[in-house]
C-alpha cells in the first residue's frame, strides 16, 4: 500500500484520471470500447469522426486510425500493452510512427461492477508536467477527455437496446395464479425452459437475493447446468433473475392485471451485444416455447383452490403491520386458541424465518415455521408455513401426516378511513395432487381456525 500511495504522489502532476459511471454492464462497455464497429461511431471529441485502418487487441497489438476535425487529419496509433477483457487495458497512444513525436502519453482503462452499471476509470500519463500542460494548452486534452466519455455515455445509451430480447403474451389466467407458477419450484420445474426440456432442481430459493441451482436435461441427451440469483421478486407483479452462466443475462419478467387476464412481459438485457447475437437464433424461438409451456402448466392447475380470507379492523395499518412482524406482538394472539406461544427466531426480511413453539392446555409442545419470501413495510408479506422441529427443519403435520408441507402465503393491508382491510391467500406448494386434496378438503376447519387467531388478534389490538 505503501509503495502504491508513493507512485501516486509521484504521478499526480503529470496525470489526468476521469471517472464515470454508465448505467450498463461492464461486458457491454469493454464491448463499445473495442470493436471497431463501435468506436467508429463514438471515439474522440465532439465533432471528430473516425477512419478505423486496423485494430489488434492484444498485448503488442497495433491499433490505427485517423480522427478527423477541423478541416484536418490527425494520424494516431495505439500499442496495447496489457488486455484484460472485461477488467483492463493499458496502451501508449502517439501521433504517428515519427520518433520524434511529442505527442505521447500512457493510458490506463479500468472497467468495474458497480451497483446500478460500470465505472469506467481512464488514467492518462504524461511523461513529465511539463507535457502536460502543454498538450492541455494545445489541444485541451483535459476538456477532449470529458466530451470523450461523454460521446461514450450518449452512445451506450444508443446501443443499449441492441443487447436485448424481449415478447409478450396475454395468458387467460389471472397475475396471481400466472406469478404462483413462478413461486412453486414444484411448478416450475415442470414448465420452466424450451420444449423437449426438462430439470432437476437443485436449489431454488426464489425470494431476493436467493439462488436457483438447476440441470436443464435437453431432448438431445445433453444436461445443461444453470446457476442463477433471484434479484427480486413481487407478488404478483414482478420476477427479475440474474444469469450467472454463460451467456449472462437479467430476465425481467412483469405481470399487467387484466382482470382474469395477464399480460405476461419477457425482457432478456445480456451482458454484451455479441453475447445477444450469439444466442438470438435459439433464445427467441426458446423464450416463445417456455411461454407455452407456463400457458399450459397454467391449465393443469386452473382448477385448483386457495385458501382466502379478509379481515378489517379497526387499527391503522402502520399498527397492524407490527403485529405481524414483532415478537412482542406474535407472542400474544398469533395461532389457536388455548394455544400459548412463544418466539425463538424471528427475522422478518426476504429468506429469513420466525420459529416458534405452540403448547397446549394439556402440554403437548408442537412447533411452527414461516420463511419469508418478500417484505413490502406496511402493506404485504409472503411467507411459506410449515411445520417443523425446534431446530427449525420441516416436518410434517403431527395430527395429519399427509397435509402438505409447505404453505405458500400472501397477507396484503391496505388502509382506509383509519381501518385496515387484511387479506390472506394461500395454497400449498412442492405438493402431490393427493396432499392438495387433502387441503382443499380441509377449507372450512381451517376458515374457522384462522377466525379464531383473527379474533385474538382483534382483542389485542384492542389494548392499543
């Protein structure tokens, strides 16, 4: 670190560093920044324009052009020195192949994720001060250097679309029932990928931040391993997954209510323009197939029932919304009645969890589970409920063994005049056709459990 801070202090008054940041990924800048197609329509300060002769983009690699300005032509030539696709290039940039050339200086490009795009730092090293302000004098190299990144900005901006796949469709199933088909890993398995596909799953935590590890088994033979990381999920409006193989790629998946409807949008933004070119002549036909394959996951499924229940009272949602999400709260109406519970986790955010025990009159201890899947503050949670040991692992039901595993939940609030309106959905999920018999079977016991945690509930924040 030492000898680093030294070399700066001895650099800093014959170099100029610029920083920005683009709203794109790195793959993509290091893309405009070194083909030829690309640079031919950006490089240089405003009003220039470019005449490419040869780029090697390679340690000793020569890159010719002529920029041309001012009723002028200006000769340049660029030796590359160290190529690091995607992370690095450094180069020493002259006038012309003349020995006697003034005009040369060294020049570092560093390409780096940052949230929301890349940082583009460009370090330009002079060989003393002296020459420095020379060539800013004399060219305004320092004010060149801004309006070059700035033409690098505008054309990003230009080429950004060209890097994306995108289709719709209206599917005669409404957003909660389409964005389920997401949530359940049981029924994306079963759809998710072009046709003649099908997976095993992994890992498939699909709340923010979790990941999704799959083989895709395609009808040639081949296995196809896939790594993904679920960026954000919102019930039942949203779905966005980062591609962490190759070819690289967020796919952004928005549901639009149409009443009974949905209109499903599919938006792939890869990471380069030549990762999209790469894969366009399978990807667009496999994004149409996986659409059919969700349409008719969605018709198998179309007469399966939810549990659905709403609840007003007379509290205001700030109020209610705590009840739901602090253990001093839970501890005092959540479950049935007679039941005493008591908190041993509880971390309300995306992929966290409350345990909790449940004893009876008569003291029998079960315990309980629910795993976050998504957080909007005062307005919805989603949760999955099971039951499980004290350690936190799913079990099954200790009365009714074959009742599902896993519960997928949707508690909304909304307020109005002071009160708040609850409404929880749920179903189960990674379930057998039996076991969702057994639940639907079972709706009015569980209506009339829930009105019995829901009066407790009413009671407490009486008290408020």
């Amino acid at each position: 670190m030492a000898n680093a801070n030294q070399a700066n202090s001895n650099t800093a008054d014959r170099e100029i560093v610029i920083t920005r940041i683009f709203n794109a990924p790195r793959e993509l800048v290091y893309e405009v920044w070194t083909k030829p197609e690309h640079v031919n329509k950006w490089w240089g300060p405003d009003g220039f324009t470019n005449t490419q002769k040869e780029m090697d983009l390679k340690p000793g690699g020569v890159w010719r052009f002529d920029m041309n300005g001012h009723g002028m032509t200006f000769p340049n030539k660029i030796v590359f020195h160290e190529v690091v696709k995607n992370e690095k290039l450094t180069y020493t940039h002259s006038g012309d192949d003349n020995p006697n050339d003034l005009n040369i200086f060294d020049v570092t490009v560093l390409f780096e994720d940052v949230k929301g795009g890349t940082q583009l730092t460009m370090k330009t090293l002079f060989e003393s001060a002296e020459e420095m302000k020379r060539v800013m004098s004399q060219f305004g190299a320092s004010e060149g250097a801004v309006q070059h990144l700035n033409n690098l900005g505008a054309y990003i901006e230009e080429v950004a679309p060209m890097r994306a796949l995108s289709t719709s469709r209206v599917l005669n199933f409404p957003p909660d029932m389409v964005f389920r088909a997401f949530a359940d890993p049981a029924q994306l398995e079963q759809w998710w990928g072009p046709k003649g596909f099908t997976n095993t799953f992994r890992k498939c935590e699909n709340w923010e931040g979790g990941k999704w590890e799959f083989t895709m088994h395609g009808p040639d033979g081949k296995d196809y391993d896939s790594d993904s990381v679920f960026v954000e999920t919102i019930h039942p409006r949203l779905v966005t997954i980062d591609h962490l193989d190759w070819p690289h790629f967020r796919l952004t998946i928005s549901l639009e209510d149409l009443g009974e409807k949905t209109k499903v949008s599919w938006h792939q933004n890869f990471n380069s323009i030549e990762e999209r070119e790469t894969v366009k002549k399978y990807a667009e036909p496999g994004n149409e197939q996986n659409l059919d394959k969700l349409e008719t996951q969605l018709e198998k499924i179309s007469g399966d029932k939810q549990l659905s229940l709403t609840r007003t009272y007379n509290a205001p949602r700030e109020l209610v919304f705590k009840m739901f999400t602090e253990a001093e709260h839970l501890a005092n109406w959540w479950g049935p009645k007679g039941m005493d519970l008591k908190v041993a986790k509880l971390d309300v955010c995306p992929g966290g969890i409350f345990l909790y025990s449940m004893t009876t009159p008569d003291g029998n201890e079960m315990w309980g589970k629910f795993k976050y899947r998504e957080v909007s503050p005062v307005e919805q949670i989603v949760f999955v409920n099971s039951f499980s040991d004290k350690d936190g692992n799913d079990s099954r039901n200790p009365w009714m063994p074959e009742w599902p595993l896993e519960i997928y939940n949707v508690l909304t609030l909304s307020e109005k005049d002071g009160k708040t309106t609850i409404n929880l959905k749920g179903g189960p999920i990674n379930c057998t056709s039996e076991e969702r018999a057994i639940f639907e079977g079972a709706s009015a016991n569980m209506e009339q459990g829930f009105k019995g945690t829901f009066d407790q509930l009413e009671e407490y924040l009486a008290k408020f």
